[in-house]
C-alpha cells in the first residue's frame, strides 16, 4: 500500500537581483526500505517515488538608492562588525593576526568585508577569510572573519585604523555604517 509522508525540505534564497523570479519545481527521488512482519522474509521491500513541487514565484524589491560609497549589494542583513589583534605586543619582525568579523543575520559566505588599510610600520601577509554559518528560527547568519597576518618592521605603537563598512538593513530599510575603533 502506498503512504504519503509529509516532509518538508527548507532552503536559504539570496535573490541577486531585482525583479520577479521564478524558482522552478523542485524535484526529490526517495527511496524507502519497508520491513516486513513475516518471519520468512529475509529482505526487506525498497519502494522509489518522486516528487516535485509546485513553481513558486517570488517579487524581489531593489535597493534603495543613495548608497553610500563603498558599499557592496551582497552586504544586506543585520551586521556587527569588530577588529582584534592576536596580541597587543609583539617583538618587531614578530607576526600578528589582525582580525575582522562581521557578525548578524544574511548571507555569510557572500559577504564582502573591508580589507585591512595599510598599517604604516608593517608588511602585510596573506588574508585568508572563514565563516561560520548559524540558524536562529527562520533566519540564517552567523560570522565571517577576514584574517590578516602583519609583521612590524619597527619597534613602538603601531594602531590599525578604524574600519568602516556599508551594509543595508532590511528590517530598519536603509543603510548602515558598522566601525570599529582604532
């Protein structure tokens, strides 16, 4: 006999693009192994189905205008932004990782952090980003951390800059300017 199983399947959509889009049907193959009660079955019977869901179609607003400079469309969310040092000191010709992280809710992995500006008295080594990808409810979010090595090339107080990101808030309709201190 044949059953319907309910089941759900939830995805994260980041429209990149204003307009009307059509998702087209989604379509899953299964296959469900069914035991059997009798004693003299040794296997039990795998049964295949398919399913596919109806179109669905979805109207993407633009963004406003007026963004500020700097600004990249994939930074929409609700974003927290900080900067931190791997130590606070350091012997010259001795590395340090400084440490940009966007915190909040969108799309992690898409996000476009600022670079870390030239920091006068040090060479800057390679950057290398990561992300970690959390669900509160309905919202995907989570961190992205943009990791810059430095090396000082002098001894005293050298200070990175203050940051400043653009990003657009949907929940609030505008955009915003995360920063970070000096």
């Amino acid at each position: 006999r044949e059953v319907d199983v309910p089941a759900e399947l939830k995805l994260a959509l980041f429209p990149t693009r204003a307009g009307t889009i059509e998702l087209g049907p989604y379509e899953v193959d299964v296959a469900v192994r069914l035991g059997s009660d009798s004693l003299f079955t040794a296997f039990d019977e795998i049964r295949r189905a398919r399913r596919r869901s109806a179109p669905v179609t979805v109207l993407v607003k633009p963004l406003p205008p007026g963004a500020p400079a700097g600004f990249e469309p994939v930074n929409v969310g609700g974003w927290k932004l900080a900067a931190t040092a791997s130590a606070d000191r350091v012997e010259a010709g001795q590395p340090v990782v400084v440490s940009v992280t966007a915190t909040g809710d969108g799309n992690v992995r898409a996000l476009a952090l600022p670079p870390l500006p030239a920091v006068p008295g040090t060479r800057a080594l390679a950057s290398a980003s990561s992300e970690e990808v959390t669900r509160k409810g309905g919202r995907l979010g989570g961190s992205r951390t943009l990791e810059t090595v430095i090396v000082p090339d002098r001894e005293g107080e050298l200070a990175v800059p203050p940051l400043a990101w653009p990003f657009f808030s949907p929940r609030k309709g505008r955009y915003e300017l995360a920063r970070t201190p000096a």
